[in-house]
C-alpha cells in the first residue's frame, strides 16, 4: 500500500490474446531448434570419437613420435593426452 501511494505500484495487465495456434507454432519452434541442437551434439561427438582415433593412431607410429622430438614438441596438453588415453 505505500508503495502505490508513491507512484511504485504495479500497472494493471494488459490483455495480450493468444491463440493455441500461437501456443502450438512456438512450441513446434522450441522443438525444432532442439533437435537440431542435438543433431549438432551428435555430429561433435563423432568427430571428437574420429579425431581420438586418429591421435592415437599417430601417437603409436615410432616415426610420427620421432618427428614430434625433431621439432621439439615434447608435451601436449593434458586435455589431449586424455582423450587419446595417454598413450
């Protein structure tokens, strides 16, 4: 109540008409973009499962190793040495 006496009030709502063909368009909007958030999920996920696979690969070849010494790269980060299982 003192809030309103000083101009702090709430204003009244508006009516804002919303038809369930609104409802069901936004909805299928939601959807959509979620899936397709998901689809984006899954093509990351396969593509850091193929990269794995191809480092630990490299990382089993002697020369490929070898050569990582000849240009002086001696440690890799640890985020990397996980995913390829520190091998």
């Amino acid at each position: 109540m003192h809030r309103i006496h000083y101009g702090k009030g709430r204003s009244p709502s508006k009516n804002i008409n919303v038809s369930s063909k609104d409802i069901m368009s936004a909805l299928g909007d939601s959807i959509k973009a979620k899936r397709r958030l998901i689809k984006k999920s899954d093509n990351l996920s396969s593509l850091i499962t193929y990269s794995a696979a191809a480092l630990k690969k490299l990382f089993k070849d002697v020369n490929f190793r070898n050569q990582l010494k000849v240009e002086n790269i001696t440690e890799m980060p640890e985020s990397v040495m996980e995913i390829i299982g520190s091998a």
